[in-house]
C-alpha cells in the first residue's frame, strides 16, 4: 500500500553503506525488514507509514563502485522523541541483501523551524518593503497634518491683523519674523510666541512697536539680504533685544527643527549685532601699519608661519577653525555655529581663527575654554579681555 502524503515536522536524513552492489528498492525491503517488530507494532514503520506518521522513503544513490553509499531521508509527523526513536531505529539494520551494511543518522531537520525561519525571513522582505513604499508617504502625511494643525493655531493679532502664535499675549518673549509661512513653520515645531510683521512696504506695523516695548524681543530674520533690510527698518523703530538669522541662503519658513532651535541658540544680543555691522564698515588699516603690527604679532606672539596662507585659504567661507596647543587643527565648522561649539564641547583650544568678527560674546566663551589666540577677519568692540588671551585681526598677520 502506498504511503499517505503527510505535512511532515522532521526530516530523518541518514547515510547507508553496503558492501555490494544495490538498488533503493533493496534498500527500503531491508528497512523494513529488519525493524519490523523491533519495538512492537505502534513503531512499526510500515505501519506508522499507512497512518501517515511516515512518510515516502526517499532512496539517493551517490555512487557504485563495487560497494554503494546511498543518502536516506525519511519524512516523520511523529513527535521529537518519537522521530528520534525511529532514527535509532533505523541504524539497527545491519544487511542489505547478502551484503553487510552500515547505516548511520546524519542529522534530524525540524521542518518547521526551516518554515519559521523562511516566514520571518520573508516579513523582513514585506517590511523593507513596506519602509520603502509607504513610510515616506506616512512622514508627509505626519508633517502636512503638523502643518494643518499650525495654521490652524495662526491668530490674527492686532488692528493690522498680523499673523501670530497663540501664546503671544501670554509669553513674556516674542519671536519676531518676516511672514505667515515663517510663523507657520515656528508654530509647527512648538515655538507658539511669535508674530510676523507681514511685509514692510507700509512700515512696521504700530503693534509690533508697542510689543516690543513690554516684552523681550528676539528678531529672526532669513539669511539674505532682504532679511538684513527688514533687521535695518526694525531696529530703527521697535526695542529688539537679540538678532537670530537662518543659515546663508535660506529662509526661516524653510528650516527644520535643529536648524531653527541652532539659529535661535546662537542669537546675538543687539549690541554685539551693532558692533559687528560697525566693525564691517571700518576701513582698513593703512598697508605699513599692517604690515608693521604683522611682523610684531609674528615675533612677540610665535605665531606658525602656515598661518598666512590658511588665513588666504578661509577668505570668504565664513568659516572658523580650532586648534590644539600644537597648532593641530581640531575642528573647521561655520563661524555661525562657533558659539554653540564653545559652548557645548569640553577641553581645552589653544586658537581660534575665524573668517568673521571676534565680538565680546566670542571672547567671554573662548576665555571659558583656555583660548590663548583668536585671529578674526574683523575685531568688533571689545571692552574686556583676559590679559592671556591675544586678539589679532587677519590684516595684522598678513601684513
């Protein structure tokens, strides 16, 4: 009677040597053969096969060569231990035919355990799958509903009706911006205390006058020049204390998170603003001076000789850079981000050169961290320097 096709749990593969020349279907009679009622009729393999407990005996010749080695697997829906015992069993078979024959268990498969793995493996698949499809639309989704949300929060404020946050009234601190798409953008990522002055074509609107006269007032403006033009108009009329500007080249309605919670971190006070401005519009020193103050700051201070060509490197980046005692870079970053770095990084810095101007706020922090060197493209007003700490402008270097 043929076996019943089963969903088998295990996979007895065993190996089997004979020492003669045979075929499977001598191989399956000697298996048969000479386990029959071995362990009594409940574990009879012919038996267990018409129930369905075994299933068909696969038989795979590798090679004849006088003697045949043949691969045997036996599929099983018997439990572990009775798998197992049926294993055993089959190593008792001693002949095949007239010739002697060893039979030895390779290994017992869980099938299963192969069908789990191959379903996890798969759900790694369909959840790659899924991360690339359609996570990308849930993030816009998450960030159009944040949007909603925020518009939703705009109120208008004010006889002019400027767009603003709803905890205006309530914040002591005011965050000033050009637009609605910029107060969108803030109230979006939490900052609920700001109100925009809506376009300058007509002034400064009065409200934002008389906000800025009860209330702590920080400007944030983008980082073009139409963001400076709108800082000039507003400085002239209305009280603002700190000045926060976005990145070069971008505008406040555009920035993410860290950007925003960056700008607004490294905020100038008005006055250091002020003195970076004047410090712009100074003219240059005279080429002797220079010159002269070079060759002094070169021999009293032991300046390193690269130090010319790298001020030429930096002309124009708007960048800083930070070194050790041994005039080993450690660090080239924005000079915008140079307060936060001072700031929130541990250790001591030997020299700070700095395509930008070194302003009080700059020095307190370097002094904080043991600078001895701040070599700036400008010097705003400095009113108080530690009297271990030289300050040299990028003239005075390169002469």
């Amino acid at each position: 009677m043929g076996a019943l096709t089963i969903v088998s749990k295990y996979l007895i593969v065993a190996q089997i040597e004979v020492n003669g020349v045979v075929d499977k279907s001598d191989i399956i009679g000697a298996l048969f053969s000479q386990t029959e009622g071995l362990l009594g009729k409940d574990m009879d393999l012919r038996e267990l096969q018409i129930m369905g407990r075994i299933g068909r005996i696969e038989i795979d010749i590798l090679e004849k060569n006088g003697r045949t080695r043949a691969r045997i697997n036996i599929p099983s829906n018997l439990d572990r231990y009775e798998t197992a015992l049926v294993a055993a069993l089959i190593e008792s078979v001693e002949r095949v035919g007239p010739y002697p024959a060893n039979v030895k268990i390779v290994e017992i498969r869980d099938l299963r355990e192969e069908k789990r793995n191959r379903i996890v493996e798969r759900a790694k698949e369909l959840i790659k799958m899924l991360e690339e499809e359609v996570l990308p639309d849930t993030k816009e989704i998450l960030e159009r509903l944040k949007e909603d949300v925020a518009k939703a929060e705009i109120i208008e404020y004010g006889p002019e009706r400027l767009p603003a946050g709803p905890d205006v009234d309530k914040s002591d601190n005011i965050i000033i911006v050009e637009g609605r798409a910029d107060v969108v953008n803030l109230v979006k990522h939490g900052y609920r205390n700001v109100i925009a002055i809506e376009g300058i074509s007509q002034g400064i609107p009065q409200t934002i006058i008389e906000l800025s006269k009860r209330k702590t007032v920080t400007a944030f403006v983008d980082g073009d020049k139409g963001g400076e033009l709108v800082l000039r108009d507003l400085l002239k009329v209305a009280h603002v204390d700190y000045v926060a500007k976005a990145p070069p080249g971008k505008e406040v309605e555009q920035l993410t998170a860290k950007e925003i919670a960056r700008a607004l971190r490294n905020k100038l006070s008005v006055e250091e603003y002020l003195a970076q401005q004047k410090a712009q519009e100074q003219p240059q020193q005279q080429p002797q001076q220079a010159e002269q103050k070079s060759e002094e700051a070169k021999q009293t201070l032991g300046l390193p000789d690269f130090l010319k060509a790298k001020i030429d490197e930096m002309l124009g980046t708007l960048e800083a850079e930070v070194y050790d005692d041994k005039w080993t870079s450690i660090k080239r970053l924005a000079v915008r981000e140079l307060p936060d770095f001072l700031t929130s990084t541990e250790g001591n810095i030997h020299a700070i050169l700095m395509d930008g101007i070194a302003t009080q706020r700059i020095v307190d922090l370097a002094a904080k961290r043991g600078v001895r060197y701040i070599i700036a493209a400008r010097i705003g007003p400095i009113t108080k320097a530690p009297e271990d700490m030289s300050i040299i402008s990028f003239d005075e270097v390169k002469g």
